[in-house]
C-alpha cells in the first residue's frame, strides 16, 4: 500500500541539498502532498532555477522567499503560507537550512560563532514560533490522539555532531566548533519544544541525516543525497509519540545527547 503523505508541508533551505532532494522525492510520491511550501532566501537567482523549474511542473509546490536570519522575512513567509493554506493547519515543519564553518578551540572567533548560532538556532526557533498556529491548527483538525504526521510534526534538521557523548569520537576528524554548538543548542530547543508543544499534539523530532555528499556535506561523504533522503522519509513515516524529543539519524537509530 502506498504511503500516505502528510497534507501540508513545509521545507526550509530548498534550493540545494537535503532540502531540494526532500522536494523532489516528496513530488514523486503515489499520493504527493496537497501543498509543499519550499523556501529558500532567493528563488530567482539563477543557480536555483531547478527548484523553480520543479514549481512551474508542479502545482502542488509553492516557493516562498525565507532568510533564517531576518525575524521580517520569516513573518512575511508566515503570512504568505496562511494565505495560501485558505484556513487549513500546516502538518510537518522541517527546520532544514544551516550552515558550517571551519573552525577549531584555537580558530573559532566571536563573529563565526554568531553567525552560525544565528542561522542553525535562532533561526529555526524563529520559523518555528511563526509558524506554530498554523501546526495547531493542524493537529487541532485531527480528532485521534496519537502525535503523529497526520496530525502536526515539527522536524529540526540537527547532526550527529551535536551529540555531547560522541565528542571524543569524533572531534579529532571534524571539529566544526561554531557548527557543533549551533546544533547542541538546536538539540536542546527541540527537547523544550516536545515537552511544551505536546500539549497541543506537536510532535518534535531531531533527526541527523547522515554524513551527506552536498555542498555542506563535501565529496568525501559516504551517502548520497538520495540515500539519506529516501532514509529521512521512511522515518519521518513511522515518527510516533516514543520519538518526541529525542534524536534519531536517517535510519531511525537514536543518538544520545
Ligand atoms: P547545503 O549546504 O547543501 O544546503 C544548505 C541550505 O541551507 C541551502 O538551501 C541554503 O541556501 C540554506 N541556507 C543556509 N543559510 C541560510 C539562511 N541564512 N537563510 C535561508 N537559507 C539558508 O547543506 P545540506 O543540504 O547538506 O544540509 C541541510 C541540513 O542538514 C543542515 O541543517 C545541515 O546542518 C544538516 N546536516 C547535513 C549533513 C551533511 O553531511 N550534508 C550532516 C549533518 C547534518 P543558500 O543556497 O541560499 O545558501
């Protein structure tokens, strides 16, 4: 049997990347999503006519202009998606555009680490505050208690370098300071968030996507972006309550904090 697909859907950071191949397999679905809100902070920029290419094929995928680090462009994307969903609930948000930087205990400096914070934590937060009515209104519609897809999920795209325990696994190969602590701290927003907003029937979810050949990812990365997608989406499927708040990779796995 086919899998159903959440009704209204939202995607951070689509124009490259995990975000773009999410848009791409979602269209490709049996049974699509009604609505795909993909935004990315330029959709007429030349390197993004892919995305927009896909827009013009495809009703059911809108663009929306979204800049994670300005509070106005994330209010007007708020809007402009409302006006769009004529009175229905937004069902899955996925935090998914972030940045890394190079840096290290001895390289890291003040700018760096406020620009990363900025766009991996404070902008998610941010998305997620606008856009938190429209994911009530979402689980609101749906009368059965399981937390669950159908209802409302709120995703935030986090790393399993975020993870406090596998530091001494991995900091030597990858220190990506700045990054790290945009994600640890993105981990714990997450936690409050599963344990404020399930209250209202939003599941919250961190999910690691694996180590992923794109531009942030690099060459070297042993999956491929149609790998850690097509893995993304079967967990994202089978999300239930055990899952709220709580960090799994594209397998499903859970990854200690
Ligand atoms: P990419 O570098 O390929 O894509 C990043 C996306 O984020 C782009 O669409 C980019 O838009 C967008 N973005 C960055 N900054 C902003 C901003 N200020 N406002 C709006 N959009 C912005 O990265 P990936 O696809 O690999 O990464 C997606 C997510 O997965 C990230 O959160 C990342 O941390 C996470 N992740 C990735 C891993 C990997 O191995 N690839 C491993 C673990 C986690 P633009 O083109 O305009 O810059």
């Amino acid at each position: 049997m086919a899998e159903s697909m959440p009704r209204t859907i939202l995607i951070t950071g689509c124009n490259r990347g995990i975000g773009l191949e999410l848009v791409k397999q979602l269209l490709l679905k049996p049974t699509p999503p009604e609505q795909i809100f993909a935004t990315c902070r330029n959709p007429d920029a030349p390197q993004n006519q892919e995305l927009k290419k896909l827009s013009a094929k495809h009703p059911n995928l809108v663009l929306i202009k979204l800049e994670m680090t300005d509070s106005a462009s994330i209010g007007k994307a708020a809007k402009d998606v409302e006006k769009q969903l004529k009175g229905r609930g937004l069902n899955l948000l996925i935090n998914n555009a972030g940045i890394i930087t190079d840096s290290t205990l001895e390289s890291v400096n003040e700018k760096d680490l406020l620009h990363v914070y900025m766009t991996n934590m404070v902008g998610p937060m941010l998305v997620t505050k606008a856009f938190l009515p429209l994911l009530k209104k979402a689980a609101q519609a749906v009368r059965e208690a399981e937390m669950n897809w159908h209802k409302a999920v709120l995703i935030n795209i986090s790393s399993i370098t975020s993870s406090i325990e596998k530091v001494p696994e991995t900091y030597s190969f990858f220190p990506a300071l700045s990054y790290r602590c945009s994600k640890a701290a993105l981990n714990m927003l997450t936690r409050c968030q599963s344990v404020v907003y399930k209250e209202d029937g939003i599941l919250c979810t961190a999910i690691h996507p694996g180590w992923v050949k794109t531009d942030l990812g690099g060459p070297q990365a042993p999956l491929t972006v149609d790998e850690s997608v097509h893995g993304i989406l079967k967990v994202l499927c089978a999300l239930s309550e055990k899952h709220n708040g709580i960090l799994v990779d594209w397998e499903g796995n859970t990854i200690p904090w």
